[in-house]
C-alpha cells in the first residue's frame, strides 16, 4: 500500500508505517537538515523540500514509485506542535492553535493535501495538547474538513510507553477512514503489567535502562561535551534518579531548599531513572532541562535515538542541536509501526476506491 508523508521530519512516522508493509512514496519538510536525513534514510522516496502549503496536486501527481494519486492509500504527518503545546499555557505573550500563523497554514496545508490526494487513510499526529479544549477550533476544522470529505474519523491520546516505547510520550492521533472506522491498536504493555480481561497479558513497560544502559561505559560517562546542570551541577549530582528540582523544595522536606515549589518548569533538572520509561524528549537540547541522564550529564544523540526507538544506525545531520532537534520532534517508529500495522489490516482487502468518482 503507497503512503505520501507530510512534515515528515528525519523519518520517524515513515519508518514505522514502512516496517507495517507500507511503501512510502512522497515525502516533505521544509527544514534542509530534516530533508538531508530523510534522503539518507529513504534513498529512493521521491522528497520535497518546502512548505506543505506549496504542494499542488500536479506536484503530488508525479510521485514515485508508479503510483498516481488514485492510488494513494495513505497520508501520514504531524504539523509542527508549538501552537497547541503546553509551553504555550506559560508563554501568554505567544498566540495559540489557528491564531499562530505557523498553526493556520499547516494545519491547513495538510487539509489541502488531504482533499487532492484523497486516500483510502490518513494520520495525523500531534501533542495531546491537540485535544485540549482551549484548542477546538483547530480540531473542529480538521473534523469537519475530513468528515466532509468522506472520511470516518477516530482519534486518540496515545501514551508511546503502552507499546513498547521507552518513554512515557502522549501524543494525539486523529485516524480517517473512507470505508470503515479505524480501531485503535490494544496496548501491548503497561506500567502494572498483568493480565486484562480485554487484553490478554502485558507486558511491563520498557526502562530507560533497558534501552540505554549498555551505551554508558566508564571510559565516557565523564564525557565534557554533554556536561549537564550549569552553575545547578552539584545539586543536579545530589537529586535521586527519577526526580528533579522539586527535591530541593521545602514542600518536600528537604533541609536546605534551593527553589520554591512549582516555580520552574516540570523538566528542570529532571533526572531519568534506569528502572522507569524516559519522560517525554523534548525538541530542544538543554542542559538543565531533563530528562537528564542518571550519571549527571546530558544525553547522547546516541540515547535519544534509542529512547526515541530509531535504529542505531539511523542517519542524522547537522550540529548536535539539529540532531537532537529531529530526533525530539519524531514520532516514535516503534509506535508508529503498531499503527501501520493495526491500519494495513484494516484497510486489507477494503474495495481501492476511485479518486476520480
């Protein structure tokens, strides 16, 4: 089944719908260093760099691979999250889901490509800030474009640790249909595993030891290049794994508070735990901001590709920041093939529809 990608980063969403059986023909982003990834990582994916909103449907007729756009099954992307994420809650000065110009146009760019395309499928991904209800007037017009196109619509705050996913990352995910409504995967693991009767057996959620204590050795944990914390370096050393700022509160007890309660953000010297998921990586490399490594340090590239569920072997390009940046903004592949696969085995054997009808 041929899929086109929007916003499509270094690839993320697009490796896991590819391990699912989907074959991606068309991708996009407008940041040259996310366009140089994809094309390391996807050779033979016909790509646009620019803007979503520049794509026409004659661009997007002279895709890849033999397809044409009768022939598209689905179309996958994420537009940019800034506008409808929690930061915007504490930056008031910022505007918020369609009044920012950077929400309007790719929300609405990915809306435009839906209707010329029109696929058997379509996800769209985003913070579960999406959902929130400060921001239903973009989920409205995604709704109501999508519906008015034909499409049954499901959608879900999906947490990426429940399958798998080393890292306790909610996103939202908005599933159309033309013929049918899509279910939603069962969760494959859970912080309390056990036995559900709707479930069957879960398995326990994966740890950031798991994903990545096999990379730190004592040769490197001292490395200088990610040194973490600031002029905060000591208290960083003395806050256990799996906390962060709020340790040095009085709130919580402690003998010589350094900071007042709920004063800086959540992720202020928040320090991973090797027995918990990684808390959600973030976009922007910090280093103050967690999570942190449990050694007092900044994560590797290394790291987060892994919490991220990227192939070692990945391909990145830019500076670390750049890196970070594409791998911080991805949809997890692991959890994006859990997707796929739940949507392929759907959309098998569904009567292909006619574009031009």
């Amino acid at each position: 089944m041929k899929a086109v990608s929007l916003f499509s980063g270094c690839g993320g969403l697009d490796l896991g719908l590819e391990r699912a059986g989907f074959d991606v023909v068309f991708g996009s982003d407008i940041d040259p260093y996310c366009a140089a990834s994809y094309k390391l990582n996807f050779p033979g994916v016909q790509f646009y760099e620019g803007t979503a909103g520049d794509l026409t449907k004659e661009l997007l007729a002279n895709v890849s691979k033999g397809a044409t756009l009768g022939q598209i099954d689905l179309l996958a992307g994420g537009p940019p999250c800034p506008p409808f994420s929690k930061s915007r809650f504490y930056r008031t000065e910022k505007p918020r889901a369609l009044e920012d110009a950077v929400g309007e146009e790719t929300i609405n760019a990915y809306l435009t490509v839906l209707g010329a395309v029109r696929p058997r499928a379509f996800i769209l991904e985003n913070v579960a800030g999406l959902a929130y209800k400060v921001h239903e007037s973009a989920l409205e017009l995604i709704l109501q474009t999508a519906q008015g196109l034909g499409y049954s619509i499901s959608s879900k705050v999906i947490n990426a640790a429940d399958y798998g996913v080393p890292q306790t990352r909610e996103r939202f995910f908005v599933v159309g249909l033309l013929d049918g409504e899509f279910q939603f995967p069962d969760p494959t693991h859970a912080k309390e595993p056990g036995t559900s009767l709707e479930n069957g057996s879960l398995l326990p959620w994966v740890t950031a030891g798991d994903a990545i204590g096999d990379l730190d050795t004592e040769e490197n944990a001292d490395d200088t290049g990610h040194f973490a914390g600031g002029k905060y370096h000591d208290l960083l050393k003395e806050i256990p794994p799996g906390d962060n700022y709020l340790y040095f509160t009085a709130k919580r007890g402690h003998p010589n508070p350094q900071f007042e309660w709920r004063k800086r953000y959540w992720s202020f010297l928040l320090k991973l735990s090797p027995e918990m998921p990684s808390w959600t990586i973030q976009a922007r490399r910090s280093n103050n901001m967690g999570p942190l490594h449990w050694r007092n340090r900044i994560l590797r590239i290394e790291e987060v590709k892994r919490l991220q569920t990227f192939p070692d072997d990945w391909h990145l390009t830019g500076t670390v920041e750049r890196k970070w940046r594409q791998v911080g903004n991805a949809v997890p592949p692991l959890l994006a093939a859990a997707l796929g696969r739940s949507l392929a085995q759907q959309l098998d054997g569904v009567v292909e529809f006619d574009a031009a009808a």
